[in-house]
C-alpha cells in the first residue's frame, strides 16, 4: 500500500492588484479587475470581468461583461457562437468560406454575431456546466443552477435551473433585493469589506444595519 500526501498540488493563490492568470488560461483581448482569478484552461475573449469574480477550469467566454464577486464553475459556456439556421445551409463554411476556398469571410455575419452580448451582474454564481446563451443579462446575486441552458434574461437574486432555464424561487422577499441593490455593497473598497465582513454573515442583520 502506498500512501500519496499531495501529486501535483495546484499552486498557491494569492490575489492582489494584478489579476492572478494560471498558466495555460487562453486569453485574447480581454480586460481584468483587481483580485481576479483565470484558472487553467479557460479560453476568454472580447470580454471583460471586475474585481474579485473569477472563472474555474475549461470554461469558455466570449463577448461578454462581467461584474464584480462573479462565481464561474468549470465548463461553464457563456456566448457560444451560433449559426444561421434561417439559411437553407447552417454550415460554417456559409460564413467561414476561406477555410475552403469559397472566397472571403462573411465579415458582416461575425459583426452580427458580436453584437449578442452577454451582461453579468455582480455577486453572480453560476454552476458547473450552464450554458448562458447570446443576448442575455443576469441580474445581480442571481443563482444560476448547474447545466442550465439559460436562454432569457435572469432577474436579480433569481434562481434558474433547467433546459431551458426556468425561475425557480428567488434568494429573498422584493424589499429585500431591492434593499440590497440599493446598499450595493459590491461597491465597497477593499479595506471597507475586510472591515465589515463579519457583517455579511446574516442578511437581517446587515439589512438593519445598511439600509437607509
């Protein structure tokens, strides 16, 4: 019997100022917040993701604003490229036609494409696997449930689950979401949260306390 401690232990993560990017993260014109986290094998494009959220391994972004305290599972997929079903052809090669010798890139259909952005509130989680199609706006604290399809808007504090993704119930009562948004705390420095996180334990205390 042999007795393994620790194979190939993942390196120890310290976030500062300066994104914290792990090695074989894909990333191409993107811009990060402080205290952010890219984890391996991530591919992120066009897109752009403020202080403190972060994404785990194997998920794929693109197109795409996140906010802030974002939580990205792996193999999360957020604004996956679509083809144009109303064509008589859905193939690539209707819009990828130089990768088979069908003359130029059909540079109108990727603009078409891009414009399907993606809008993620902040202190969103997202679950292992979903699936956030183009187009759509997360609201903030919303709980996205793991392999979901999400095909249309989320309001705040929602929590969706399923294919396509349904509302299921919501984290708290109207007064209190609007209470929250309205204290935004997402919004505080650094120095203000570490002073005050004892306080985001419970949210009666912290509605007494905060709200105006």
């Amino acid at each position: 019997m042999t007795k393994i401690e620790n194979h190939n232990p993942e390196p120890k993560v310290v976030l500062g100022r300066k994104p914290f990017i792990f090695p074989n993260a894909i990333i191409e014109n993107c811009e990060f917040g402080e205290y952010t986290e890219i984890r391996d094998f991530v591919n992120i494009t066009h897109s752009s993701m403020d202080d403190y959220s972060y994404v785990c391994e194997y998920s794929q972004i693109t197109n795409t604003t996140i906010g802030k305290f974002a939580n990205i599972a792996s193999n999360v997929r957020i604004n996956p490229g679509f083809h144009p079903y109303e064509m008589p052809c859905q193939h690539h090669f209707m819009y990828r036609r130089e990768m088979y010798g069908f003359g130029d890139d059909d540079k109108a259909f990727f603009n078409y494409r891009d414009m399907q952005k993606v809008n993620i509130g902040h202190d969103v989680w997202i679950g292992h696997g979903a699936v956030i199609m183009p187009g759509v706006k997360i609201g903030n604290g919303a709980i996205i449930g793991s392999n979901a399809v999400v095909t249309k808007d989320v309001p705040s504090y929602a929590i969706v689950a399923g294919v396509s993704a349904k509302v299921l119930k919501y984290r708290f009562s109207k007064d209190i979401i609007k209470a929250l948004e309205e204290i935004s705390w997402w919004d505080w420095t650094h120095d203000e949260i570490k002073e005050q996180i004892e306080d985001l334990k419970d949210i009666r205390e912290f509605i007494y306390k905060y709200s105006k």
